[in-house]
C-alpha cells in the first residue's frame, strides 16, 4: 500500500530519482501525487495527477514508481 503524506524517493521505474508524495485532498475528491527534485519538495514541483481511488493510484506507482524508499532521513 502507498503511504499517504510521505515523501519518498523513487528508486526504481520511470520516475526514479524524484522524490513523490501522495496525498488525500477534498476538491476535487481524490488522491493528489506531487513529485520534487528534493526531499523537502519545494524544487521542480510537478503535479502528476488527481487519483479517484486507491487502486488507480497503485496503478500509477506500478508503472511509474515501482520501487520507493518511503525511509527517508530528513532532507537526504
């Protein structure tokens, strides 16, 4: 399952080397995934998408972002 306002780094998968972020938000209802190029996520900020449910948003980091390190020290 994908932690919910966690950031993490993308080791695997197209995406690797960014750091991404899932989080609920009301309007409109889904799951917004952000990704940065620093842990802190304020560089290069890129809004990948508003996901309606919990398996659209798997199906995202299946093909995106297959291998995360959700374990991150801060601002590594």
């Amino acid at each position: 399952m994908i932690p919910l306002c966690r950031i993490g780094k993308v080791k695997q998968g197209p995406l690797i080397g960014w750091y991404i972020q899932a989080q609920e938000i009301e309007m409109p209802k889904g799951i917004l995934v952000s990704r940065a190029r620093n842990a802190t996520m304020d560089q290069t900020l890129v809004l990948d998408g508003i996901f309606p449910n919990i398996e659209k948003l798997e199906a995202f980091f299946a093909a995106n972002a297959s291998v995360v390190d959700w374990d991150l020290e801060k601002g590594e």
